[in-house]
C-alpha cells in the first residue's frame, strides 16, 4: 500500500489485488497486482492547517485539518476504527501517535511542543512533554511509542522522542497525568528512522554515517557504521529504509545510483558486519532502473522502481548462493497499467513513470499471492 505525499492531491491509497507471479527474465506480465482506492482524503496543500502524517505502529494515516483531525486505518484489525474524528484545537499540529491501546495521542505541533491528550477526551488539559533541549533551533524529528515488556503492565506506557539534539525516553502515567524524562542520549541527528514494533532507532550523524539504538536495551547504542556512497554524495531520507524481516531488524540502503539494495542486520551486532550484509542487484538486464522506493509484505522485500514504473519481490532467505534472485515481478505499479490491455511492459527510463510515482510513500504491504 502507498500513500500519497502531503503536497499532491487527490489523496489515495494502493492496496493488493489480484494475482502477481512471473519468471525472472520475463518483462511482460498481465494485470496489476495493485489497484487503487478511491480517494481517501483530500485538502489544499497551501492550508497550513491540513495534511496528512502517518501512524507506523497502528498503520493509521491521520488527516489533520482544522478543528481536530481524522484517520483511516490500513490494517483491519485497528484499535481505532475507520472514521474517528478527534476535536482539539491544536494549533500547528505536525503528527500524531496513538499509544499502544489507542486511549491516547502524542502529538506534535510546530517544531518542538509536544505533549499527551485523551483519545476520547481530547478537551481535557493534555500532559506536556518537557524536553531537555529547549533551544530555539532544536527540531522534533521524530517521536513514537514503546513497546511495552508486558501486555499486562497498563500503569505507565513509555514516549521516545528523536530531536536534532539526542534522544529523549518520557515515561507517561495515565493515572497521576504526569511525563518524566527517564533517559537522555546526547547527539546531534541530521535525519533519522524509526521502528516502533521493535524499538530500534536509526539516525544520521554525518554525511555517510549511521548510529542505530535498540531502545529495549540497557545500553542502547550499538556500533555505527558508514554507508558506501559516491563522492561528494550526501545521504538523503529515501536512500536508508529501516524494515524488520523475519526474525532482525535491518538498515536498507536503497542504492539507486547502482540498482542494488544492501541491508545490514542492526538488531544482532554480532550479524551487523559487512561479511553478513546481504546485497540485492534490481539491475534488469544490466541496465540501470534509476530511483528505488522499499516495502515489505509478509518478509519479502519489494522493490519499487519508480522511473521504470514496476515493482519486485525478493526473500531474503531465498538465494542462489550468494545471489537473492527476484521472486515476482517486475509487475506494475497500480494505475500504470490502465488501459494497456492485457500485458504491461516494462519500461524504458524516461517512460513518464517517475512524474506519477515519485511522490508517493510506500507505507505497508497487501498480500501476495505467488
């Protein structure tokens, strides 16, 4: 599934159709294993007020507007169903997170107030987040909700929150309505990844180098490590991915430079070398296919090609010694196939796919079938 960008209208979301299979080498494929959902939401990308963020630990996309603010689950086992609508006058609200019951949001407004409010009883005074950085130039990146160590443990629900400053874990009492910063890690973070499932951080310190956090763990730092890049090559947001698969969590660096894919275990230290990485070549018939997106549905990777207009599925647990073959695709993305009849072909760069495609967010799978 995919959502659009905030900046582009109308609003709507890919979800798994019909049947996707093929053989590698085999460009031509029939149908689309997406289709596209009406629109889900719609709004004026100049209105301060409105836009769209997204939920990671409930998949939820959440509709900010002015008043309050609406979501839409992709899962259909969500806490919250379709259509809540949540009144609160927040002004400048950036995003929201709903805790692990869905009783409450932390939310974002502007570049640095946070704090807590009531799902169902938003007009009650929320709980304020205090950060330790308060400098007028320091940025929220980031904040979600940590996995509790017992379902059965409702006293207290912990808040990490990622700034450009550190990292800062809150832990919130319901009852008292009080937060207390529990831990703090200096550093300075020029972009970051989450993983609100398994408590990993990943954050950018420099031009190439990764920091990851296990944020479950007594020390929660583990090794950093540096990104291949090309010279005078900057690390961009959509270049790193961090994706849990099977049994790890993994950094995925989405080389489009190269067509290549390579993902290190940063949940194991001792896998996270790179004798272990494992390395995906997406080059179809040693050509290039220009800008990568990632997914995953059900442990498989996709790998979304946006300039070529098609996606691919690897396992990575699949390979020819030291190869990880595609599994399925390439296949269309949903839309493109519209009025092609009964096949699709690959395309060419510069087919037009990249104008459609490039603003979209590839947020969480659909299903399969092989």
């Amino acid at each position: 599934r995919a959502a659009r960008a905030a900046r582009h209208a109308p609003r709507a979301v890919l979800r798994g159709g019909c049947q996707c299979a093929g053989r590698r080498g085999m460009p031509s494929y029939g149908g689309g294993p997406l289709f596209l959902t009406p629109p889900l939401f719609s709004w004026d990308p100049s209105a301060p007020e409105q836009g769209v963020s997204f939920d990671e630990l409930h998949q939820r996309l959440v509709h900010r507007q002015k008043g309050g603010f609406a979501t839409a689950d992709l899962l259909d086992d969500g806490v919250t169903p379709d259509g809540l609508f949540v009144n609160c006058d927040l002004q400048e609200l950036q995003s929201v997170r709903f805790s692990p019951d869905g009783l409450y949001f932390a939310f974002l407004c502007g570049a640095r107030q946070m704090g807590v409010m009531e799902t169902l009883h938003p007009l009650r005074a929320p709980i304020l987040l205090p950060l330790k950085w308060n400098k007028a130039d320091v940025e929220v990146l980031s904040f979600f909700w940590l996995p509790s160590p017992s379902r059965q443990q409702a006293d207290f629900t912990d808040l990490a929150v990622i700034t450009s400053q550190g990292l800062e874990i809150f832990r919130l009492s319901f009852e008292q309505h009080t937060a207390k910063s529990l831990k703090t890690v200096p550093v300075a973070v020029r972009l970051c990844w989450v993983e609100p499932i398994t408590g990993m951080v990943l954050v950018c310190i420099g031009a190439r180098t990764l920091q990851p956090f296990d944020l479950n763990a007594k020390n929660p730092k583990l090794p950093k490590f540096d990104l291949v890049l090309g010279r005078d090559q900057v690390l961009e947001a959509l270049d790193v991915y961090m994706l849990p698969i099977y049994d790890a969590t993994y950094c995925i660096h989405a080389d489009s430079a190269n067509s290549r894919v390579s993902l290190r275990n940063i949940s194991n230290p001792q896998q996270g070398t790179p004798e272990h990485d494992i390395v995906v070549d997406v080059a179809f018939d040693d050509h290039p296919v220009g800008a990568l997106r990632l997914s995953t549905v059900d442990n498989l990777l996709v790998v979304h090609c946006i300039d070529r207009g098609g996606s691919m599925l690897f396992d990575i647990r699949h390979r020819d010694r030291a190869v990880v073959p595609c599994i399925c695709g390439p296949s269309p993305l949903g839309g493109l196939a519209a009025g092609a009849g009964d096949s699709w072909q690959w395309r060419g760069a510069g087919g037009g796919a990249a104008d459609c495609w490039a603003a979209w967010s590839f947020l969480h799978g659909g299903t399969v079938v092989d």
